[in-house]
C-alpha cells in the first residue's frame, strides 16, 4: 500500500498535469444548472443537467468509468464512456481525477439496467484537485481526538454526524423563535468585560493594548447588562451567545459553549418556571420530534409532571447530611466518606456545591430543584419566609443541570452585602467567587423593577442528543499536535 506522501506526490504529479494542459485545478468561477437533491427527486430521462460535487467512490473499467457525485445534500452516478465524450476529456479523467476531487459534469440522465439513476457524462471540468486521500468509506476515522481535529472529513464520512448539527441549529432557532414570538427582544451585551458578573466561573484573561487594562472573556450571556435594560424600560430581553470559562473539560463542560440568557420584567422565578417548562418541551418536540428520552442510565419525558425537589431534603435524604447546620469539617468528612474528590481548600459555598452535585447525578428529572441556600446564590432574591434560601430554580434532567433562574436580587444594599462577601472568597483564594461591580450597584440604587432571570447553555442539547459536550461541538478545542509531541 502506498504512503500518505507517495499518495500526495502522485496527485501533486496530476495536479500538473492539468496546468500544463492550460487547466486551473482550482477555478473561481462555477456555473450549474440544479443540486443533485433537484436531479434525484424530479429525475427525468432524456434531461440534460449540468451539476457538481466531490467525486466519492471511482470505478474504472477500461473504457467506462464509474463515479459517485455528491454535493453535500444529494448523490448521483456518474458514467464517463470512451465513445462517448471527446478522447482527450476520457484520457484526462482516466489520469488526473481521484475519490475526493470537486468536479463539474454535463450530460444526459438515464436509468441503468439495474435501476440506478445515472449521468451518461459528455463534459467535465476539474473544480479542486484534492491532494489527501479520504479516509476510507468503512473504516473512515476511529480515534475521537482526531475526529475531533479532521470534524470536517468526520461530518463528510458519517451523514449522522452532519445531521447532529443540522439539529443544533435548528435547536437554537426553536429556541430564538419562542421568544421573540413572546415579544422579547433579542440584544447583544459586552464580551470582553471589566468585571465579570452573572456567574461563578474562573474566567479567561486577556488584555487591551489601548487602553492598556487586564480585561476578562464574560462567563455569563451579558446578565448584569440585561438587568440593566430592566432598568432602562425594556421589558423583555434575551440574548444566545458565547461564554468562556477557564475551567476543567468534561463530558458536561467545555471552556467556550453557546449559552441564552433571558430577563423578564415583573415576573418572578415562579413564573420563570413555567416559562422554561414551555420552552424546554417545545425545544424537545420540534427538534427531536419526541418529549421521550434515554441519556446513559436516565430516561425521562419532558411532558411528565416536574417535581420540585428542595435543595436541602433532597441532599439530607441521599447523604444524611443538613446542608443549612452542617460545618465545613463535617461537610469535608462526608464528601471523604462519599469517596468524592475535591481539593481541601474549599470553603462552605463550595462544599454545600460540591454534595450537591454528588446528588444530582441520580435524578432523572424533568424537576426543578428549588429552595437553594442563599450562600450559593448571591444575585438571587431571599424568601420573604426564610431569609436563609432563595428563590431561585434549575431544570433537572438527566442528572444534570440544565440551566438556572431565580427571582433577580433588586435591592442594592442587600446586594452589595452579597458582593462584599464574594469579595472575601476570592481574597481568600477562590478563583470562582463572583467579582463585585460597583456600577451595577449604582444602578441598582437609581431603580430596577421585579424581574426573573434564566439562562442554559447548549448541554441541554447534549443531553437530548445523547452525546457528550466534545461530541456536540462542531470544531472542540483541541492541545495542537506540536504540543502533544513535545510532551
């Protein structure tokens, strides 16, 4: 068998063979008449099309030559006979074309004896030379990472890798068409930031030459600056972008993924709840075309009833431990019986974080979990009935969280209080405490009304999909192969 570079320098040879007979391998300019998904559905024998695409499979037999043509959306057969197209065209295919290239034929339809449609190919053109070889159809590309790294040979191999995708953009439109058919307005908000707000995250560091500050990649999808619209009279705002955090890679989290953030003026986290859970079986059924799923050990159906689950009874009931009296020490002892790891560093958010997530993991859901403990949650407002928890919210699905609303935190004295105790966690060295802004004070102090808050990134796509974060990202980020080779 040939080597990649034999391979290469073979096609390199082809490659100039086509320039010295006067021909671009790689043209500008293209003119077709259909796609191939055009030819195929209204096939019609006798009709002439001039169509394109890239060579997929090649089959010669002396004076015929079989190919398959596909343009990303259709597939045709092609048929070049020698007495039937001009010598020097026969030869030129015969010698320079290869299972990868982009190509342009005329010609006649027809079907063969054995009933495939088929073009009877009096002209062809050469659109890209390819000088790789494609993976082969069978075998295609094995190991993830370099799945990963070559997505666009393992979207043209695998048809359900594309159609993965196809459903992604069609689950972020679902999700922009809901809310603007409720009136919201979509906004754009500040990527790089001064502070950064709406989240508890390790954010990204970057710098601004011009005006010569350190500034940070926003680890929410604008949140403090959609309050600030509550504050300027728009009602309803939301916004589907990009978010950054410096943060571990998992199967449930990458360090930049599509998150949407919506505010809502006058409505609280009840209201927010129902809200969501309209969205969420919308999303499922117009996208999957289902509200049933099976996502690793969790089957769930977003049109069941959502139990609330209360933050507190739900982790004493799976570890025997009250979250709300517990002191660090015991909260470390049960984390260590768990057999759960963590730094040791920690402090009290942490931990209550930490147990919790060792919880979430048996929940199949649809639920939300509610009642959480105000130390964990400092933009949320406190229950008038328990100044201890919040009134906040997150779908539970799939042993996962799926997003997190709350009742928004509008009184500035009460959030500054918060602010000043997240500044004494990060003095103290935790990296993911959420950083005060004094601006976003100032405008809490001139007036925002009561609004509801919510956002979830694209993991509810991974779930629904069933794959993980890696899977459902088009271009992952990937360590480049110069760095792997030196470690």
């Amino acid at each position: 068998m040939a080597s990649l570079d034999e391979i290469r320098q073979t096609r390199l040879e082809k490659k100039k063979k086509l320039e010295d007979k006067g021909i671009n391998p790689y043209p500008a300019q293209v003119e077709f008449d259909l796609s191939l998904k055009e030819v195929t559905d209204n096939f019609e024998e006798g009709k002439k099309v001039k169509v394109v695409g890239r060579v997929m499979s090649l089959r010669s037999q002396g004076v015929l030559n079989f190919f398959d043509l596909f343009d990303g959306g259709g597939k045709i057969q092609g048929l070049i006979k020698k007495d039937e197209i001009e010598e020097e065209k026969f030869s030129l295919f015969d010698e320079t074309v290869d299972i990868g290239d982009f190509i342009l034929i005329e010609g006649e339809l027809f079907i063969t004896k054995r009933g495939q449609q088929t073009v009877a190919v009096s002209d062809w053109h050469m659109l890209t030379k390819s000088l790789r070889p494609l993976p082969e159809k069978w075998h295609g590309i094995k190991d993830a990472e370099e799945r990963y790294r070559k997505r666009y040979l393992d979207i043209l191999m695998n048809p359900e890798v594309k159609d993965l995708f196809i459903k992604k953009a069609k689950f972020w439109n679902v999700v922009r068409d809901f809310f603007r058919s409720r009136d919201f307005i979509e906004v754009e908000t500040p990527i790089l930031e001064v502070t950064t707000g709406g989240a508890e995250a390790r954010p990204f560091v970057t710098h601004h030459n011009d005006f010569d500050i350190d500034l940070y990649l926003r680890i929410s999808a604008g949140e403090l600056w959609q309050k600030r619209l509550m504050s300027a009279s728009f009602g309803k705002t939301f916004e589907i972008g990009k978010v950054f955090r410096n943060e571990g890679t998992s199967t449930e989290h990458l360090q930049e993924f599509t998150n949407l953030e919506f505010y809502w003026a006058y409505a609280d986290y009840k209201k927010g709840m129902k809200l969501v859970k309209e969205m969420y079986k919308k999303i499922a059924q117009e996208v999957f075309g289902t509200t049933k799923f099976k996502t690793g050990e969790h089957e769930f159906d977003l049109a069941d009833e959502w139990r609330k689950i209360d933050y507190r009874d739900e982790v004493l009931k799976q570890t025997g431990l009250d979250v709300l009296g517990a002191s660090e020490e015991e909260m470390k002892a049960k984390l260590e019986e768990l057999k759960v790891k963590y730094s040791g560093g920690e402090n009290k958010e942490r931990l209550i974080d930490t147990l919790w997530k060792y919880c979430r993991k048996n929940i199949a859901g649809p639920a939300f979990l509610v009642n959480h403990p105000k130390l964990i949650a400092p933009l949320a407002k406190a229950k008038p009935e328990n100044n201890d928890l919040v009134e906040m919210f997150q779908p539970i699905i799939a042993g996962s969280e799926i997003g997190r609303g709350y009742s928004e935190l509008n009184d500035p004295v009460d959030q500054q209080e918060r602010f000043n105790q997240q500044q004494e966690l990060l003095k103290a060295g935790d990296q993911e405490a959420m950083m005060p802004d004094a601006e976003f004070i100032e405008m809490l102090e001139y007036g925002m009304p009561p609004t509801c808050g919510f956002g979830f990134g694209e993991r509810f796509f991974w779930v629904l999909a069933g794959v993980s974060g890696r899977e459902g990202t088009l271009f992952p980020l990937m360590r480049p192969k110069d760095t792997e080779n030196k470690k």
